[in-house]
C-alpha cells in the first residue's frame, strides 16, 4: 500500500474526532426540542462527548503499550460506529447520553492513537507532515460537520447527523485491518521478524530490502540505548526523572492549545459573530463557514513547512500571531458593537486567530507529544497529555458562556490573549525543535538534559 494511502487511513481518527466536536452545535438546535432540555442540559448533551474523550484517553495509552496501536485503533473504530448507532436511534435522553459518552469515548483514544501510530509508522524527513494529517482530518471533519448540520437542518434531522458519523468509524475499522502493526511498537517488544514485515509493508514500495534492514537495525540499536533506561527502573514510570520534561511539555502545551481559547471560536463562532452585529443568520452561518476553511487551508499550509521550518518557528509565530488576533478581538468588542463595520472587523480578526492556531498550535502539539516520549512510556506519557488536553477543553467550553455574562466578551478574549502570552514562554524556554531526527534520537536529547532547542 502507498505510504500516504496509510497515513490517510490511520488519519480518518482525525475526522471521527473532528465530526463529532463540530456536530452537535447544529444538532442542539433539534435535540433542545425533541428532548425539552433545559440550558444545563444542554450543556450536559455537549459536555458529556468532552469527558467520555478524557476518560478514553485516560486508558488508551495504557492499552496501546501492552496489546499494540493497531488492535485498539480497531476496537475504538468499533466502539465509534456503535455509539454513532446508539445516539442516531435514541428513543430517551438517557440512551442519548449513553451514545455520546460512547462516541466521546471514542474519539479521546483516536485523538491520541492515530498521531501515535502516524509517528511510529512515518519516516523522520516526512513525519511532521504524516502526523499533521490527522490535525488536516480534524479541521475537514469540522467543516464537514457544519455542513451536514446545515443540510439537515430544514428537516431537522439530528438523527442523521449524529448517525452519519459511523460511516467514517466503519472505513477506519476496515483500513485499520489493512494496515500493519506499528513496527516500532513490535520491534519493542522483541517481535523483529514481524516487524521487518512491517516495515516492509509501510516503505515495500519505494524502499529497497538494504534500506528496510538499515532502517530496522537503526531502529533496535535505539531502542536497546533506550532499553537501559528501561531496565534500569524495572518497570519506567512516566513520573520517573527521565519522562519529567516531556511530561511537562507535553502536558503543558496540551493545557495551552485549549486555554488560549480556540474551541469558543469551533463551538460558538455563530453566537459570537450575532454578538458582534452579523445579525442575520446567514451571515452567521456565512462567516462560520470561511473560518471552518480557513482552518483547513492553513493546516495545510502547515503541513507544507513542518519539516522544513521546524516546529518551533511555526509553534512561535502562530502563538504570537494568535495573541496579536485576540487583543484586536477584544478591541474590537470594546467599540461599541452592533454596526456592520465592527462585525465584519471581528469576523477579520476571528479569522486571522484561527489561521495562527491552525499553523502552529494545532497541528503542532499532536505532533509534538507524538514524538518527545520514549518508547517504553510512549502511549501513557499522550495519554496523560491528552487527557489534559481533553479536560482543558471541557473546562473552557463550560465557563467561556459564563465568562461572557459576567465579564464581556472584550474581556474573555483579552484573558486568552493573555495566557496565549503565557503560552509563548513556555514555548521559547521549554520545547524542543524535533525537525528531521529520528524518535529514539529525541529521547536521548533529553537523557542529556536538553530542554532548549536543538538541531
Ligand atoms: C484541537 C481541538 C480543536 C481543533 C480545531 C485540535 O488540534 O485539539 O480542540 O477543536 O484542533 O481545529
């Protein structure tokens, strides 16, 4: 199979997860009658897919280091197309909520095991740019989502909408059967024969037999430099000295891609812009619609530079782009809106915060927290990491309605820009640049203590 067949496979995860994010805003609209909810259970309804994220995320890791990246991509794929079933068919709230606690559960294990399987399986020169395609799926499945939201929404028809998300669960499932083991992951544990299988059948059809032995030789000589440390410590603990500093990063940035506030533009976008003056609906759905695009189209942009600019310069530059954007955002909302003109400047500077996310922040931290853990912690070291990420996320979309009532908008926008500042700190003292070298390689930049870049 053609190494980028693979990675566009192992990468539908990403549109699982960024479907299911998008899709219920347009479905609350439908669910809030047919349920009679009240507005704390809508919150309930929209909340309760964050937390089943965090709790899936919470075991993945766990489960991916002892049986494996493929079989629990595979089961998740599975749990996904039922808990899609499930919501689509729900005769009573309570079936409801047990679909998208399912569905939640579903995506918080892919959001971390498909950027994981992505890394193992990847060569380093292009690993930036595979990883990335899982935050690309994210940002299609996004848009999606509105779309369909929108399609559906003359015949109020959330069934459909929260049903259609099996379809993706379904192709994963059955491309997860096609694809190989994590060769990493098998060389790991002693399994060398398969996992020059394996990596025959990710490189087979551009790489000669010398290459794959080189590649695969590379691979033990630095899993076993690792394996000391593995030894050493009898069983690694992610809190163990060595994992202290990727954990920090990793959980940090992971606090930091949500704080810094993008999900109250993914989930509220049209409730903003009506706050801004964009009275009309369609104008609302309009301007929605372009920053879903934006965000596409800039992640692809992304994609382009990750390898050849490196992490860090895009980490950084979007940060402070980020920063710029909100501090307009929020002088924005301190003019006095309801004029045309203001609503159109918010929309601009919406947009311009998407774009900056969308070409360090977000596709970056999956990256990153991909590739700083060694092997023996990787899939806990993420999952500590995105279970941060996914409660982050919770948090924010629970208090930003409420920040809004009780401080402005001026003023939420204005506490985002602020700790996006926070963010570029931690950035410019603590992460490392990853660009070009090898995963095993990383992780003995840190044995050596190396938090500050290096090349
Ligand atoms: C974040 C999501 C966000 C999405 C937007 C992802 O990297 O983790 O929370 O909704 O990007 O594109």
């Amino acid at each position: 199979m053609h190494a980028s067949l693979i990675a566009a496979t192992a990468a539908l995860g990403g549109l699982l997860f960024g479907y299911d994010t998008g899709v219920i805003s347009g479905a609350l609209l439908f669910l809030r009658e047919a349920f009679q909810l009240s507005p704390f259970m809508q919150g309930v309804v929209t909340s309760i897919a964050l937390a089943g994220a965090a709790f899936g995320a919470a075991f993945a890791g766990d489960l991916a280091d002892r049986f494996g990246r493929r079989p629990v991509i595979l089961a998740t794929a599975l749990i996904f197309v039922l808990g899609s079933i499930v919501s689509a068919l729900a005769p009573s709230l309570t079936v409801l909520l047990i679909g998208r606690l399912l569905v939640g559960f579903g995506i918080g294990v892919s959001s971390m095991l498909s950027p994981l399987y992505l890394a193992e399986t990847a060569p380093a020169e292009t690993r930036g740019a595979m990883v990335s395609l899982n935050q690309l799926m994210i940002t299609v499945g996004i848009v999606v989502s509105y779309l369909v939201g929108y399609a559906f929404a003359s015949s109020g028809g959330w069934r459909w909408m929260l049903g259609l998300g099996a379809l993706p669960g379904f192709v994963l499932a059955g491309g997860m059967l096609a694809l190989p083991e994590s060769p990493r992951w098998l060389a790991g544990h002693g399994h060398i024969a398969d996992a020059r299988v394996a990596l025959k059948a990710l490189r087979g059809s551009y790489e000669r037999a010398d290459e794959i032995d080189a590649e695969l030789a590379q691979m033990q000589t630095d899993l076993a430099r690792e394996g000391r440390v593995e030894r050493k410590g009898a069983q690694v603990s992610v809190f163990s000295p060595s994992v202290r500093m990727p954990l920090i990063v990793g959980v940090g940035l992971a606090a930091f891609q949500q704080v810094t506030g993008i999900n109250t533009v993914i989930y509220f976008a049209p409730t903003i812009f009506q706050a801004a003056g964009l009275s009309s609906a369609s104008a609302s759905i309009l301007a929605t619609a372009g920053v879903g695009a934006v965000n596409v189209l800039m992640t692809l942009v992304a994609i382009r530079l990750i390898d050849v600019v490196g992490r860090r310069v895009l980490l950084l530059v979007g940060m402070a782009g980020m920063a710029a954007s909100l501090f307009a955002l929020a002088g924005a909302f301190m003019i006095a809106s309801g004029s045309g003109l203001v609503g159109w400047l918010t929309a601009a500077s919406l947009t311009a915060y998407v774009a900056f996310f969308a070409i360090g922040l977000g596709p970056v931290f999956w990256l990153l927290i991909s590739e700083i853990f060694p092997m023996a912690v990787r899939g806990r070291g993420m999952s500590m990491a995105t279970v941060a990420n996914w409660a982050f996320n919770l948090l924010v979309a629970l208090t930003f309605l409420s920040i809004v009532s009780a401080l402005g908008q001026s003023a939420a926008f204005l506490i985002y820009g602020v700790l996006t500042i926070g963010a570029f700190a931690f950035t410019w003292r603590l992460v490392p640049e990853t660009k070009g070298r090898s995963l095993e390689d990383i992780q003995a930049a840190w044995g050596q203590g190396a938090a500050a870049p290096a090349e």
